[in-house]
C-alpha cells in the first residue's frame, strides 16, 4: 500500500484509540456532576470503570479472532458503531443501571478496536517501520492520561456531562465513512469453522477474574478474599484454565493458539506484558500519594501525576522508533531497567518532591516498551493470527493491571515510621521489574528478529 495511504490509515487507527481510550480517562472528573443526576450507592463508582475494563477483556479475542477471519475493516468499523451505540445509551441513562449498561458496551466495542488497529499496523505497514507506527499508536494511552482530565473539566464548565459522551458519535460516524474507503478489507482465512467453547470459556474466565479481583477488600483482605464475590470466582477462573488449554490444543481453528506459547519470544513477552500492567496500575495511585507524602490537595495531587504521563506520551513513539533500527531487546531491555530505577526510588522517597518527580518522569519512560511488546508478537506470527496475537497481549497487561490494583490497594496499609503503604507496594514491584530485567536477556536480538520474520513471510 502506498505510504499516503498508510498515513491516513495510522490517523484513523489513532483516532479510534485516542476515542475508546479517552473514555476510560475522562470518567474521573466526570463523576461528581453524574452523582448530581443519577442516584448511585458507593460502590457504583469502582463499577463505571470496572465494568468497561471488564467487558473488554471479555470481547478481545472474540473481536480478534473474527478480524483474522473476516478481514479488519468490518470489524473495526463493527467495533466503532458498538461503542457509539454504548456511549449513546451512558449519555441517555437517567439511572445506574442503564449507564453502566452503556459502559458495559462501550468496553465490548472497544475490544475490537485495540487489537485490531495494530494488526492492520502488521498488515499494512513494513517491518522496517513498524516499530515507530506502534510506538505513535502506544503513545494514544498517555495522550488521553493527559487529555482526559483536561478535556472533562473545559467541558463540564459549560455543558452537561452527557455531553462527554455525546460526543464520540460524530466521531463514530467520521471513523465509519472514512475507514470504509482506506481501510484493508482483504479476508484473512476462508472456510474457517468458530472456536465458540473456547471463546465462551475464555469470557467465563476473565470475566470471573476481573470481578473476582474488583471485590477484594483492601482495608480488609484476608476476609474479604474468602468471601462470595471473590473465592468463588477466582476458584472458577483458575480450574477453567487447565480445561482451556486442553480444548485449544484439540481445537481446529483454536481462539488462543497455546501452542505460540511454546515460543520462548512468546512466552517472554507475556511475562513482561504481565509485570508492564502491574506496574501501569500503580500509576492510579501516584495522586493518593502525593497527598499522603506531601500534604497537598487532591486536586494538585493530580496534576503532579504529568511527569510520568507526559514522559510515556514522549518515550512511545521514540522508543517505537528506535525498535527499528536496534531491536526490540535492547528497548525492552533499557525500559525495564530505567522502570527498576523509578519503582526504587519511589519505594524510598518519602519527603522529597523532586525526587518523587523524577521518579515519575523515569518510570513514564521506563513503561514506554508496549509498542516493543506489540512488534515483537506482529513478528513471531502469521498474517491470520496478528489481531488474535495482540488480543493475548492486551489480556496478559490487563490481568497485570488488575493484579496491580489489587496488590497496590492491599498494601497501602502497611505502614512503618518512614515508609508508607505505598513506599512497600513500589518497592515490592522494583523486585519484580528486576527479574523482568533479567529475563529480557533471553529475548531475540535484532538480527533474530528478522531473520524469524524472513521465514514467516516466505
């Protein structure tokens, strides 16, 4: 394809992220004005955010897989159309139930257009430039960290919250016309039977574990783990595993090929993906922090989150640029280890805030690797398994996130003369960086890489 195509391709992919992405970051400041509209009980609030991760996760490898089959432009057009039609219905809910209905469908329809976009990357865009077009489409997420806040509160100043989401349908409707014309709609397989138990468990799996995790009590773990929104689902998710595996590796058109992990790339890039979510989670509580540490109030606390987002939206694409001429080990590699630096010292620092911003600042960059984690999964696979591939990617650094906020949440109320809650959760998550660091040594070096995807394209 022409590379004035593939610009206006990468826009649009951009556009479609920075839209579903958006809408995760934007429902923060958004709260207070929906609590004036819409009775809601205390726990409702975790759930406007928890359901739409939730839903997601469920939908991921359906949409993927129906991408490899069925050719990227309809699913992601699908995808878009879906997650207008949940933002129409969170716009229009005059009560809870409907809105998180709404966020429950904009989560499903955005779990076509994550993967997808960076298939259509592998697709569409040459392995010598690869790197650097999903290190822009990776520096979506910090983008919309920023942007959401920001974009929340100008509104908010003169219109209704509604209107947050009113918003992405002339958005939809852009993506919908403008990706019919430019999109690849080529279908990837023919004749292809649908692996629906295996989709059906791996939705019941997730599903179970992202509830599972979202009702754990920090201030209470030991009790609340054994309780029945928790034990029980966590107990489902872990013996319906095995049985996954078992039924993928019989299956003809399998929904997760088990056997991709037998690759040490493969496997090496969940782990990673696994410890890049972990540590994405903490970033929530980088504010409650500030506030604890330093005194200051809720609403400047959230502003000295900036170093760290402002510091991915730069490293993204850089590093994305970089996995094209280096490698993908060497950028793995150093992220880990500046992400190491930034979790220590964040683990120690308790009254200084310079050093807290610097740390903040190392670890924007040091996360800075999933356009790595993406480039090296478009390589180690065929044509028709590149979105279900990234669809795995996203589930492995989303359980990570969920892990996290578990963990994090756990552990803030630890608490010792110097160090806090926090100070332990980063400083236990500066070991676990440290292993990831030495097991980004066995990772393919750039000659490698090629030479794998040389074989694969022959």
């Amino acid at each position: 394809m022409k590379p004035k195509s593939n610009t206006q391709i990468l826009i649009l992919l951009f556009i479609g992220v920075l839209m579903a992405a958006l809408d995760i970051s934007i429902v923060g400041p958004a709260i207070p004005s929906i609590e004036d509209s819409i009775v809601m009980k205390p726990q409702d609030f975790s759930w406007i955010f928890s359901i739409y991760v939730m839903f997601n996760l469920v939908g991921i490898s359906l949409m993927a897989k129906l991408s490899d089959f069925f050719g990227r432009r309809s699913v992601f057009l699908i995808s878009a159309v879906i997650f207008g039609i949940g933002s129409l219905v969170v716009a229009t809910s005059h009560d809870i139930t409907f809105l998180l209905i709404g966020r429950g469908i904009q989560g499903f329809g955005s779990s076509g257009i994550f993967p997808v976009a960076s298939a259509v990357i592998g697709d569409v865009i040459p392995v010598e430039k690869r790197g650097r077009a999903l290190g822009i489409l990776g520096s979506v997420f910090a983008l919309a960290f920023i942007l959401g806040p920001f974009i929340a509160g100008f509104m908010l100043m003169y219109f209704n919250w509604n209107t947050l989401f009113l918003i992405n349908i002339p958005v939809v409707i852009l993506i919908v016309v403008w990706g019919y014309f430019i999109l690849p709609s080529k279908r990837m397989e023919e004749n292809v039977k649908f692996d629906f138990s295996g989709i059906v468990i791996l939705g019941i799996i997730l599903a179970a574990f992202s509830v599972g995790i979202y009702n754990i009590q920090p201030d209470r773990f030991i009790d609340s783990i054994t309780t029945f929104p928790v034990l029980p689902l966590l107990l489902v998710s872990a013996i319906l595993i095995p049985i996954l595996i078992m039924l993928e590796k019989t299956s003809e058109f399998p929904v997760i090929d088990v056997s991709l992990l037998k690759s040490r790339q493969v496997l090496l890039v969940g782990i990673i993906a696994v410890g890049l979510g972990l540590f994405q989670s903490s970033i929530v509580y980088l504010p409650k922090m500030a506030v604890k540490l330093f005194d200051v109030e809720p609403y400047k606390a959230s502003f000295m989150l900036l170093p760290v987002v402002i510091a991915a939206a730069i490293g993204s694409p850089i590093g994305g640029r970089l996995v094209d001429k280096i490698g993908s080990k060497v950028i793995i590699f150093t992220g880990l280890v500046i992400a190491t630096i930034a979790l220590f010292l964040l683990g120690i620092v308790y009254s200084n805030v310079v050093y807290f911003y610097c740390a903040e600042g190392l670890l924007g960059l040091g996360l800075a690797i999933r356009a790595s984690l993406s480039y090296i999964m478009l390589n180690e696979v065929s044509v028709n398994q590149r979105a279900s591939t990234q669809a795995v990617l996203l589930i492995f650094i989303s359980v990570g996130q969920l892990t996290g906020s578990a963990l994090v949440g756990t552990m803030t109320s630890v608490t010792s003369q110097k160090l806090t809650g926090f100070n332990f959760a980063f400083l236990l998550m500066g070991v676990i960086s440290l292993v990831l660091v030495i097991s980004s040594f066995f990772l393919k070096g750039r000659k490698q890489e090629l030479e794998s995807y040389a074989k694969r394209s022959e």
